[in-house]
C-alpha cells in the first residue's frame, strides 16, 4: 500500500492499494474511492470484539474495502480539523490511542478495547478509562485534534499532560493521574483539579486542540432549549 496525507488541517489520507490488499475503517469514514473497491461489512472477531469496539467509542461494524481486478483508490478524510497520522503497527509494538482516533488501517492491524490499570486515570485524567489499542501488523492512520506533537521519552521520563492532550501512546508507557498541588493553584489556576503523567520509555503524540476543549468555549455562545 502507499498513501499521501494532504490537506491540513482538514486532512484526507488517500490509500492506494494493489489487487487483493484490503483496508479495514469504521462506519461512515470513507470519502471517495475507486469503482473496483468492493466493500463489506463486518464484526471483524466476532460479537466480543465488536463489543468492545463500542465501548472504546467505534461502531460494533466494521467495513472491509477490497481491491478487485487492479490497483485501487480509496480516500478517508478526518472528520474534525486537525491532522492525521500513520501508525506503524508491529507485534509487541501496539500503540493506546484515544477514544475514536481511529480512523482506518492495513487488514492486519487488530482495534481492541483498552482499559486503564489505575482506575483514577480513567476517571479524572480526561482520556476517558477505556481507550482503543492498536495491535498486530501494518499500517493504522489515526485523527489528531488539532497539530500533534510527538516526545520520545527515555525510561523512567516523564511528561506531565492536561486534560485531554494526550492523543496516542506507545504501550510500552505508563499513565498515571496527579492532583495539581495547593488549594489556590486549584480554585484560581484554570487548569482544573488533574494532570495526566506519561512515562516512558517510549513515544507520545499530543494534540494542541482537544475536541472536548474546542465544545466548552463554544457552549456559551449555542442556544439552548431553555433560552
């Protein structure tokens, strides 16, 4: 397969894949594609993993995109300004993406359900307690917020997060939650009461425009039904 990603910061990645080669994306992800693409809709693994992809934010259908008789085309275009990235996915070498960054990926890529160890991290870290796991062989293209910015951490390197910057992690990092100290900096300091603390080894990619961020200045200024 070979792919270009043009179009930031709203992104398109347009696949080009041989006859035979199949490509695996959510419902509604495809943009435009070529007329001997044939597509199918799957549970892909079944009912428990199509289960788990529900409640790591996808839909429990999966569609499969073939190319039938030649080389074809098939287009996905990020759904939120923002970037888009590939992934490159090898056998103990997954990554933790957040919560619906799955956009699309090679046949061999495996979308599974991740839960964080430390329950504290799921609740009040802002990456939500169950993320997606990104597993297996190939290439996976996931949506980024805004730009992202990517960090190598050495081991035992930490990098402390606010809520909701944190788009993807290698899983060889850890997550934990820290209250931000001093009443004070709590009550008046605007950055709320939690951060998030990735360390390494391993890399991070963060993203400068959360899309939870982006709906909270924007709800002031929408009506609402009691207005």
């Amino acid at each position: 397969m070979r792919y270009e990603i043009i179009g930031e910061p709203l992104p398109v990645v347009i696949c080009y894949v041989d006859s035979g080669e199949t490509l695996i994306t959510e419902k509604g992800s495809m943009s435009w594609m070529s007329p001997n693409m044939r597509m199918e809709t799957t549970t892909n693994g079944g009912l428990g993993k199509a289960l788990g992809r529900m409640f790591s934010g996808e839909s429990i259908f999966q569609n499969r995109y073939t190319a039938v008789g030649g080389e074809g085309l098939i287009a996905f275009a990020s759904s939120f300004p923002g970037s888009i990235r590939a992934l490159e996915i090898t056998p103990g070498n997954g990554m933790i993406v957040q919560k619906s960054a799955f956009l699309a990926s090679e046949a061999g890529v495996e979308l599974s359900i991740h839960f964080q160890k430390r329950f504290g991290a799921g609740m009040f870290g802002g990456e939500g307690f169950i993320m997606q796991r990104l597993s297996g062989y190939g290439t996976a293209f996931i949506e980024i917020d805004g730009y992202a910015v990517e960090y190598t951490l050495q081991a035992g390197q930490k990098m402390v997060i606010d809520t909701g910057y944190l788009a993807a992690m290698t899983e060889s990092c850890t997550m934990e939650i820290t209250k931000v100290p001093g009443v004070k900096n709590v009550l008046f300091g605007g950055e709320g009461l939690f951060n998030t603390v990735v360390t390494g080894p391993g890399k991070i990619i963060l993203q400068t425009m959360p899309v939870s961020n982006v709906a909270a200045s924007i709800s002031p200024f929408l009506p609402h039904k009691n207005d």
